[in-house]
C-alpha cells in the first residue's frame, strides 16, 4: 500500500502531460507536403501584432500545407530567449533583428544567396540589401533602415531662437552645439534646472554618435583597424567633459537610466535628447492628443528631429543599420524544402505590403515595391520626414557588417569592458579624458593587438 | 550531518542490508532520479564545457584556457571582491534583522503575530521588476529623488546613489537589507513555536536570567534553521544577479559587477559558454567551501 | 506586588517593539503600495507616468484594458495549475527525502546530501543551454506543462529545508513507533507528518511563491500564448508604442492576488500547526 502510493505519486507527476511539439518534415518533403515555420518577432510599431496576425493568415490561406507559428516577444526578454535556442541548435526559422556575426559564427545563420531572385534583388533600395549582409553574404532581409538623431523640443528651441530648420537642413558643429547649448541651459517654469542634452549613463550610443562624427567609423573601421586610440577619440571625450562641465548636460548623468533619461526630455528638463527616432514625432503626436482629450496629464512636446553635431573639421555622419527577418536552420536540419519555405514566409513577410513597418516609423523605405504601395500615406509629418531623408544621406553602415564574426566579438566585449566603464568614470568624473583615452589605447592594443 | 557520518555497516547479506536500509533509499528515490537527469546532466555538461570553446555544431576541446584567461581577467577578480563584500555585508545583517523581527514578533499577541507575519511576507509576492522600478525612484539621483529629498531635511548634498563608484555597491546592499525578510521570520517563528514550553519553565524553577534562556534554550534550538538561513542567504547572494541586472548592469566602472553578473555578461553578451562555465564552477567552490566551513561550525552541537 | 513593575516595564517593551515592527513594516510594504495605487490610477499612453503616492482619483481602467488585451485568465490558470502540481511534488518528496536524510541513518547518506546540496552552488545561467538542449532536443517537451514542471519537481533547497526541520523533531517518537512495528512509510505517514504540519505548510507557501513566480525557465520553454504562465504573460504584455504603467500595475496586482490569498487561508491552519511540534522534552 505504502508502495503503491508512492508509485502514484509519481505517476501523477510524470502524467500531467499535454500536447507535445511536433518534429520537423523528413528530408525527402516536395513541396506540397506539410510544414510549419516558426517565426519570432517582436511589437516594431503599435499595429505590427494585428497586421502580423493578417498577413500570416492570409499566407496560410494562399499556402495551406504551410503553418506559421508566431511567437511576440518583448524587447527586454526576448534576446536571451533567442541566444538560448541558438546556442541549443533550436532557433526559430526566422528571427526579428539586424544580422550579426555571431548568428553567422554558429554556422546556423541560412545563407539566402540561392533563393534571391533578380526580381527580389532589384526591388531594393541601393544601399539597403547591404544592412542584411555579413561579409557580403545575405543572410537577412531588412524590414526598414533605421537612423538615430537626436530629437529637440520645439518651444524649448524656439524660445531660445535656435534656427532648427536650418541645423535640419545644413547640420551643425561642436561649436555651434556648444554656442547653442549655453542658450538652452537655463530653469524651466517652475523653478528646476533645464539642460541643453540629457543622455543617459549607460547605453553607448551616445560616445559611439559623436565619435562617428569625429572621423571614427566606430572602435574599429570596416577593414578591422583600431580607430579609437589617437587625438580623435580624445577630442571627443574632452568635448563631452566640456558639456558636462558647464552644466550644459546634467551632473547626474552618470546615475540617469533611459527611461529617466525620457522623463527630463518630456518633462522640459532637457531641450535636446540624445537618441531620438523619426517615429518619435508620431508617438508623441498621439500623445499631444491624448492630452488635449484630457487622459493624459503633461505638457504638449512638438518633436524636432535633429543631426548629431560633428566636429568642425569632419564630416557629419547619421547612425543607421537595418532591421528584419534573419533565417536560420537547425542543428536538426530539416531539409532543403524547409529552407524553401522558410524563405517564401521571410519574403512575404518583407514584401511591399510589409513596408507598412517604414512608413509607421516614418523612415525612408528599403523596397520601391513599398515607396509604391505607400506613396501619399506617410505619417510622419513633411518636416521630419525630410530631415530623416537628409540625414539617410550621410548614412554610415555599420562596420559590423564588413569585420569577420571573431573581430566583431571582440569589439564588443571591448565595449561592453573597457568602453562603458571608461563612459561612467568620464560622466561621474572620476577619471579625466586624458586617462580614459590612454586606457583605450593599452587595452585596445591588447584586444586587436595594434 | 556529523553523527551520520559512521552509520553501522549491515552486519551480513544484502537480504539485511536492504531490510535495514532499503526505505531510506526508496525515500530518496524520486528526489534523486529527477536530480540526475534535470540537474546533475546539466551540471556535467557545463562541466564539460568549461574546457571547451563551445559552439553549437561542435565545439573544440582547450583544455584549461578557460580557467587560465579567467585567472589572468582583471574583471574576474573584481567580480568576486565585489561579490564577497555584498556577501559578508548582506548575509549576517539580514539574518540579524530577520531573528530580532521574529524575535520581537514572537512576544506579540496572537493577533499581531498573524498581522506582523502576513505583512512582513507581502512583499515577496511583488515581483522583481516592481521592486525594481520603486527603488530606481528611492535612488533617482536628482533633488527630486526620494532618499535625496531626506537628505536634503538634513542639510546633505544629493548623492548619485548609483552612478559613481563609492555608492553604488552600497546602495545595493541598502536595498537587500531593507528587502523581505518575510521568509526567514516565519522560519524562525515556526522554530520558535516548536521549543517546548516545559524547557522554560524548568528554566524559571531554577531562576534562570532571561539572556541564560536564550543562550541555553533558544538559540541551541533555532540553531538548525539559523544555519539553513546562512546556508541559503549564502548561496543566493553569492549568486545575486537580478538587482545588479535591473538596477546597474554591473557599473559604474565595475563597482557593482558580482561573479553572477559576470557570468550572464560572458554567456549571453558575448556567447563564451565555455569561459562562462569556468567562471561558474570557479564560484561554485567558493560557496562550497563557505558552505562546508559553516556546517563545520554549526554541527557541532546540532542534534540531527 | 512584586511583579507590578515588571509587567509594566514588559508592556512597555512590548509598545516598543510594536512601534519599532510597525515602521519597519510600512518601509517594506512601500512596493506592494505603489503597485497596489499605481494599478488604480488611469495612466494611458504615456511612458514616462509615474503614480502619485497618493492618488487623486482612483479608475478600474487599467484592470479593463489589462483583461481586454490579454489571455490573463488562461495565464492564471496555467499558473495555478503548475504552481500546484509543484507544491505538492515538493512537499511530498522533499519531505520524504528530508526526513530520510534527517532520521534515518543509512551508508552513504552524507555523501548523496552533500552532492545534491553541491549543485544548489551552480548558478543557473550555465546550466540553462544542457537543460534546453535536454528538453526541446532530446525529450521534445517544448512548450509542455511537463516541461515547465519537471526540472523543479523538487529542488534540493526545500529538500534542504525539510532535512533541517526535520532534524528538529523528537527522535523518541520514531523509536517508540519502530518498538510498535510500524513500516517506515507509516512510521513517516502516519507519526512524521502530522508532526511536522507547520514545516510543510511553511514548505508548501514558500514553494507555491516560487513557482508562482517563476519567469525564466517558463518563458524559455513556452512559445504558445495558450502555455504562457502569468508572469510569462506578464513580461510579454507590452502595450502599442509605450508601456501602459497603470495596466502594467494592474496585472502585475492580478499577478500577485492569488499568492495573498493563498498566504491568507494557510496562516490560520499554520497557526494551529505550531503547538503541535511541541511534544519534546
């Protein structure tokens, strides 16, 4: 009796079982037999889900011995969720992200070279199939090419009488920022300190935005050579300092998180944020009107989108990368005819249709089948939309696309190590810019042996 | 644990041996299997690992390069300075505040006991990322901060709580202190409730001082749950990972990187499993020799 | 007469010590107060919404947009039904096991404690690829409630926790039932859990939090919105263009409800649990 209890005990654990994932097709599948593709994604704009949801069941109806699986994940869990699956030999089929060496390295990564048709090929943009190349090697499809600025407050800009239109147009310098930051420093209406720049104390985009407009590719340029160990690198922490030390940039920086970093831009506490989107000016349109409706309380921001200011004697240059779907096999491969179809899934998941995802982000668009498609529905408003343009003009590809997967591992781990502590000590000031740059050039000869 | 060590030896056959023992073995049946398969196998690959340059499609043996460039990261012994000193400030301090709030709630009447105790648990039902996001709010290091808004009652200059090295380890250690201790206390209260009646009162016959109570009657007897305490608070914070993640990512400059930290950085940031594996049964060791020093310490008056 | 001033200066310590409880209280409560008051103030749309902390109009809005957009009541379920399952595995076995590690004296037992208790040392970050390949490669389980259970069917810190709570207990009361020739089941059944009432109940609270809490493995596990787990469901409810705080709030209320109520209904049957364990001496 004893005996048996336990017995059940475990049967009762071992029993609670529900359906089970299914295995893949067999090797020898043609075309018609059944498949599934699974896809992960993640909410690109506030429609992305319910448009996904559309298109997939239009897709299923078009091809019905295809299943698509999607799965939304969110932005702050979902990329270790992916690692892990990678690294398991499971990734999904089609992933949402930019391609990345390490996806490569792994050798899971699809090679999309057979699959892409001339009618494909040319459909996109010049400039834009690149951002889903490694080593020239297509292995994504780009969604959208997206740029970083930085994004001004239009009332805090005006009363200062800076000439935005003009900096849109024309960009500006380091010292032009710097004349124009000492008139946007100030208090706000109710007494509290209002900065020129607000970035926030841990995120690298900010060094990485004016070292770029500094001649500097990023910590490495795309043939693998080290750029940050010179007066360039230097001039720009010293320029940063500069901000800091004439309270043109808050003190705390040092201690400020994005989302902190967000509040002082909307709550007027800081004229210019340092990373900022063209969809920025749809967001905060909808949240203007939400005010005026009363269901949201705070003062009404008109977005400016702004170039990162370079320095006086090199040439402005705008972040960019793209994003989309990035094909992967299995360590369990599951046949040439699922790669197929995965492809068939990814390409209409990219189509002209697709290119709704550009056009809510108010980004310039990758395929002409989608400037078609959407012409005369942009929603950015005229303003934004042409400075995006201007500044998709100087567009810098990222190295990461050029440097082979090991080179590229190892820049980052550089950041992540050696960069963004450097940023904190700079920000909290304790270290000056003169010792941080010695740091980067001893420990950057270390990594890339230069 | 210690007066187990020389169990008898079944005296003749294994008919005997598995009369004598056979239901201990039975007992742990189920807990072991299950240990074996879903915790022991992973264990065993990682250990494997640790000696590899792992990839998915087959990774290369190195055999201790792993632990040799571990060894020779300035990081890696920064983490595990960072990571001792949150565990000597946190671990006896939180056992500390968790007996004397038990303590304390134990002289209550029944009442305030179940108030005291339910409300002293709440907080563990709250997940991570809201207890995250009130003390991102208590540390905001502008004037508008919460604990910079105290500060400046008393005439002191906000502090960037986590943004320059001086502060930063300790504000996380100011978060783990003030944090639940629900768990703790209704161990202790249990252990409490369990000490015979009877020990005191013959206690009190023979005019025993209060502090003689305690040191004769209560604590021998809260001995076991205290070393449980240690034993766990130990290894959890020497394993601490989801504040440093929600509320510094490891900086500034390092001040707040703990071993576990380190180890997500390696695995998922930069995808060396193998170097993540090494650092792992590197931090192991430690807390296992923590582990055993204490129950070293602990046993030898422990009735078991 | 005597023990006049004594009771007096024992009431007064005790008032300090109410006082001293209550502040420190109020100061840990603080996050379950902000959750509680920031899912009751209507915040839509808006990012950078913090709640005031002390509300000037309360609104059931967040709650409606919480359960409009999302599949919470099948997430509660899940999470019901798993936390379940895994609270009575954990109590069953680790009290079993615990208590042979505790009282019965068999060869071989300190090696096995030590092994188990060993891999508790482990963190988790590595060993989550070997149990992902195990799981999704080997015994294709994904996206299963066998395979959120199984790798915490029981876990060495509650078996743990038993052998401690376990080594607490009179011994004399196992000897006087082997004199009486009970089987060691029943000896365990019938005399050494209804002893040790207040550890399982104390054991059963602390395991259903946990599981009930649980992110990382069920969210690496599951893929379906159908499998999600309440805090799975939780992480992945992200609303249109920013983060709906108020209903962000509220689910992570709905998230915590049934923990409270379940702490609620076992305090009682705790509290009468206690005096049991005091048959030593």
């Amino acid at each position: 009796m004893k005996r048996k209890s336990l017995l059940l005990s475990m049967a009762l654990l071992m029993g609670v079982t529900t359906a089970c994932g299914g295995g893949g097709g067999s090797k020898t599948a043609g075309p018609d037999d059944k498949d599934t593709v699974t896809v992960w994604t993640y909410p690109v704009y506030g429609e992305y889900e319910t448009e996904l949801k559309d298109r997939v069941a239009k897709f299923q109806n078009e091809h019905p011995n295809i299943t698509v699986q999607t799965e939304m994940l969110s932005w702050a869990e979902g990329p270790q969720k992916f690692d892990v699956a990678l690294n398991a030999g499971n990734p999904p089929d089609l992933y949402f992200h930019s391609v990345d060496g390490t996806y490569v390295n792994t050798k899971l990564a699809l090679d999309l070279t057979p699959y892409m048709t001339d009618e494909i090929k040319n459909d996109y943009l010049p400039g834009t199939l690149e951002l889903g190349q490694i080593q020239g090697v297509q292995y994504g499809l780009p969604l959208y090419q997206f740029q970083w600025g930085w994004g001004g407050n239009k009332r805090i800009l005006d009363e200062a009488g800076i000439d935005w239109k003009k900096i849109q147009s024309e960009g500006w310098t380091w010292s032009e920022f710097e004349a124009a930051a000492a008139k946007l420093t100030g208090k706000t209406a109710d007494g509290a300190p209002q900065y020129a720049l607000v970035t926030d104390g841990s995120s690298l985009d900010f060094i990485e935005m004016l070292s770029r407009n500094n001649g500097m590719p990023d910590v490495l340029d795309d043939g693998g050579k080290f750029q940050w160990n010179d007066q360039r690198i230097l001039d720009t922490m010293s320029f940063i300092k500069g901000l800091l030390d004439s309270g043109y940039m808050p003190k705390e920086t040092a201690a400020l998180d994005p989302t902190k970093r967000t509040d002082m831009f909307y709550a007027g506490q800081a004229a210019i944020i340092s990373k900022a989107i063209p969809y920025y000016d749809v967001m905060l349109a909808t949240r203007n009107k939400d005010i005026d409706a009363g269901t949201v309380k705070g003062e009404k921001i008109n977005f400016v989108y702004l170039p990162v200011p370079h320095n006086d004697n090199a040439p402005a240059k705008t972040t960019t990368g793209g994003e989309g779907y990035v094909a992967f096999k299995q360590k369990n491969d599951k046949g040439e005819q699922h790669a197929k179809n995965t492809f068939m899934v990814m390409e209409y998941l990219s189509d002209a249709e697709a290119g709704s995802a550009s056009n809510q982000l108010a980004l310039p668009f990758v395929r002409k089948s989608q400037a078609e498609a959407f012409a005369g529905k942009e929603l950015g408003s005229e303003t934004t939309l042409a400075a995006a343009e201007k500044m998709a003009a100087n567009a810098e590809m990222p190295v990461t696309l050029k440097l082979d997967a090991a080179l590229a591992a190892k820049q980052k781990q550089f950041k992540e190590q050696v960069v963004k502590p450097n940023m904190q000590a700079l920000y909290s000031g304790e270290k000056t810019p003169e010792q941080i740059a010695d740091d980067f050039k001893s420990k950057g000869s270390q990594s890339f042996g230069q | 644990m210690q007066t187990t060590a020389s169990p008898k030896r079944a005296p003749s056959g294994s008919g005997r041996f598995w009369r004598e023992y056979g239901w201990a073995y039975l007992f742990i049946l189920a807990p072991v299997l299950l240990f074996l398969v879903f915790t022991l196998y992973p264990v065993a690959s990682a250990f494997v690992m640790s000696f590899q340059q792992y990839q998915v499609m087959g990774s290369t043996w190195i055999g201790f390069d792993n632990y040799k460039h571990m060894i020779g990261d300035d990081v890696f012994w920064k983490s595990i300075r960072n990571t001792v000193v949150f565990t000597i400030a946190t671990v006896p301090v939180n056992i500390l505040i968790t007996f004397v709030l038990a303590y304390l709630i134990f002289q209550m009447k029944n009442k305030a006991q179940t108030f005291f105790k339910a409300t002293l648990y709440l907080p563990a039902v709250a997940s991570g990322v809201t207890i995250s996001v009130v003390w991102l709010a208590i540390f905001d290091p502008t004037d508008s901060g919460l604990l910079n808004r105290f500060l400046g009652l008393l005439g002191i200059d906000p502090v960037i709580w986590l943004g320059q090295s001086s502060t930063a380890l300790f504000s996380l250690i100011l978060m783990n202190w003030l944090g639940s201790h629900g768990a703790g206390i209704i161990l202790y209260l249990a252990s409490m409730g369990g000490v015979p009646k009877s020990l005191y009162e013959a206690a009190d016959i023979d005019h025993a001082s209060g502090w003689t109570k305690f040191a004769r009657i209560t604590w021998p007897l809260l001995k076991p749950t205290t070393l449980y305490l240690l034993v766990t608070g130990i290894i959890t914070s020497f394993q601490v990972f989801i504040s440093v993640y929600l509320m510094t990512q490891g900086g500034p400059n390092f001040a707040t990187t703990t071993i576990a930290y380190l180890i997500y950085q390696t695995a998922f940031q930069f995808y060396e499993f193998g170097l993540a594996s090494a650092q792992s049964f590197v931090l192991a060791l430690l807390i296992i020799i923590v582990s055993v020093l204490q129950f070293k310490a602990f046993s030898s008056d422990v009735e078991y | 007469m005597q023990s006049h001033p004594q009771a007096r200066s024992r009431n007064m310590l005790l008032a300090v010590a109410g006082v001293l409880l209550l502040l420190w209280t109020i100061l840990t409560i603080i996050p379950l107060y902000w959750m509680l008051v920031g899912s009751l103030q209507d915040s839509a749309a808006s990012a950078s919404f913090r709640p005031a902390m002390i509300p000037e109009a309360l609104s059931l809005a967040p709650y409606e947009r919480f359960f409009a957009k999302t599949a919470a009541w099948r997430w509660l379920f899940n999470s019901l039904l798993v936390s379940s399952v895994l609270t009575v595995t954990n109590v069953f076995f680790a009290s079993l096991a615990g208590y042979a590690f505790a009282k019965l004296k068999f060869p071989g037992s300190n090696a096995i404690f030590w092994i188990l208790l060993s891999t508790m040392m482990i963190p988790a970050q590595v060993t989550l690829i070997p149990l992902y390949i195990l799981m999704v490669n080997t015994l294709q389980l994904q996206d299963t409630y066998t395979a959120i259970i199984l790798p915490t069917a029981v876990s060495v810190g509650n078996i743990f926790l038993m052998k401690q709570y376990m080594s607490s207990l009179p011994t004399s009361l196992i000897h006087a039932a082997r004199i009486d020739a009970c089987g060691e089941f029943r000896i365990f059944w019938r005399v050494i859990l209804p002893l040790a009432k207040p550890g399982l109940a104390v054991l059963a609270i602390f395991t259903f939090v946990a599981s009930w809490n649980e992110f990382f493995w069920p969210f690496l596990i599951t893929s379906s919105t159908d499998m999600r787990t309440i805090q799975v469901g939780l992480a992945s409810f992200v609303f249109a263009e920013s983060t709906d705080f108020g209903a962000m709030m509220a689910g992570a209320t709905i998230g915590a409800l049934p923990m409270m109520i379940l702490f609620f209904s076992l305090q009682r049957y705790f509290l009468q649990g206690i005096t049991i364990g005091a048959v030593k001496g």
